[in-house]
C-alpha cells in the first residue's frame, strides 16, 4: 500500500495514512539502505583479503564477488530514489 502520491512534482501523504506511519515506514527505508552499505563495504573487505590470500579465482571469491555486483545495483536503485 502506498502511503504517498505524487501532485504537481510534490509528494503529499494519500488520505487517511498517518503521518507517524508514513514516517516509520520512511525510517525503516533508511535502515535497509544503511545495512546494504555496510554489507557493501564487509564484502568489499572480504574480497580484498581474499585476494591477499591468492584466493581470487576460489569459488568463495566469485561468490562474494557476485554478491557485490547485487549489492551494487540494490544500492544504485536507493540512489537514484533520493536524488
């Protein structure tokens, strides 16, 4: 349920939501976004020390790196949500 509507390039609450709900759901957002940042930045670290260890072309590296690239588009579609 959408508890938004775009007017005239504002977004204004839809009736009958409440703004604490609407706030709650926003900060929850935020939330999901920092944890996707950070599990961004824990792969990034573990593919590094990965590749210290000669381990680049392990299948645990491939994997994490594949999850990187996954992180890297949920991350792009936040971003250009909060432009």
């Amino acid at each position: 349920m959408r508890l938004t509507r775009k007017e005239n390039e504002v977004y204004v609450l839809t009736e009958n939501v409440d703004a604490e709900l609407a706030i709650e759901k926003l900060g929850k957002l935020e939330d999901m976004y920092d944890r996707l940042l950070a599990e961004y930045e824990n792969t990034e670290t573990q593919l590094q020390t990965l590749k210290e260890q000669g381990k680049a072309k392990s299948v645990t590296y491939r994997q994490q790196f594949a999850n990187k690239l996954k992180l890297k588009e949920l991350i792009g579609r936040f971003e250009i949500a909060l432009k």
